[in-house]
C-alpha cells in the first residue's frame, strides 16, 4: 500500500469519528434514518476505508462486530433494491462529511 493512501485513509477515519462525535444522535437514537445512516457509516468505514468491523462499531456507540456485519449487509441490500429514502440519506451524509471536510474540521 502506497504511503499517501495510507495518510488518506487515516485522516478520513478521524474526519469521521469527529462527524460522528459533531453528530451525537447517529450513536444513540433509534430512528430510521439515523439507523439508515449508521448503516451508511459502517460501510463506508470497514468496506470503503479498509478498516475494522470492530473499529466502525467502537465509532458508531460501542456496537460489537456482528451488528455492523448486519449494517453492512442490509446497506447492500438497500443499495441493490435502490431504496429511495436510503439513496437520499446515502447522498445527505456524503454531502454533510464534505461540508464537514470543508468547513467544520480543524486538524490537531
């Protein structure tokens, strides 16, 4: 693995646990977007970025590695049926981790 992949996908992983901590409610509420969100989420961290289930979980509230086994599942399942109002939330979250990127972080 090249170096400047490897810097990327740490500052991603640390853009997204700030994002997550910004957004409180994606680890503790039980609403379907939120849930569809943390779906999201759980992908993008363990199957996008190459980290661990155990990871994503620890940054998602403490979830064990077979309820992110199931987000990841059911995100897959969502994205093939082409489910509407997961495609929304899908793209919401991109945009909302972009504005973050742009607008909203501070390296340490």
């Amino acid at each position: 693995m090249q170096s400047g992949s490897y810097e990327t996908r740490k500052l991603d992983i640390k853009l997204i646990k700030e994002f997550v901590l910004a957004n409180k409610k994606l680890t503790i509420t039980q609403q379907r977007e939120v849930v569809m969100a943390r779906r999201y989420l759980a992908y993008l961290i363990s199957v996008k970025l190459g980290h661990t289930l155990r990871l994503a979980g620890e940054i998602l509230g403490g979830r064990d590695h077979t309820t992110m086994v199931a987000a990841i599942k059911r995100h897959y399942e969502a994205t093939e049926t082409k489910d509407p109002v997961y495609i929304d939330i899908k793209n919401s979250i991109q945009k909302d981790i972009e504005d973050f990127r742009n607008y909203g972080y501070q390296f340490n």
